[in-house]
C-alpha cells in the first residue's frame, strides 16, 4: 500500500512540476500572447493527465486485487455489466 501512495504522489508531483515549470507569456502584444500562453500551459498537461488516469486505473485494479482477489477477466466483466 505504501509503494502505490508513493507512485500516486511522485505521480502528482511530477505534474505540478510541469504546471509550474510550463509557465510563461509570449512576447506579443494583446490577446495572441495571452492566447498563445495558455496554449503552452495546456499542451504538456495533456499528456500528464493521460499518465495520472492510466496510474489511478492501474492503482484501482491493483488495490481491488489486494482486497478481494479480483482478476482483470473479473474487472472486465463488471465493467461490461454496468455498461
């Protein structure tokens, strides 16, 4: 349980970082450096959400096989009755 609050954390850290390093206005006047800035921001958080979805997936499957023994075949096959 440790190891996965570990990686879910570095995880987290790893995309504030980029947040915060990402950050700057271009050097145009008006609403197109603003515009432009933004663009910058959120292109990198794109796939820095991808990975944290991936890691909260994995992280859900592997606690519920933990808890109850649950196989992926089992997830796959809850996740199709629901659906």
């Amino acid at each position: 349980m440790l190891v996965v609050r570990g990686l879910i954390l570095l995880i987290l850290f790893e995309a504030s970082l980029l947040g915060v390093v990402v950050v700057g206005d271009w050097p145009i006047p008006g609403f197109a450096g603003v515009a432009l800035g933004e663009l910058t921001r959120a292109g990198p958080m794109i796939p820095a959400n991808a990975l944290l979805t991936g890691v909260a997936v994995v992280t859900y499957a592997e606690l519920r096989r933990r808890d109850d023994g649950c196989t992926t075949s089992a997830l796959a096959a809850q996740l199709r009755a629901r659906g």
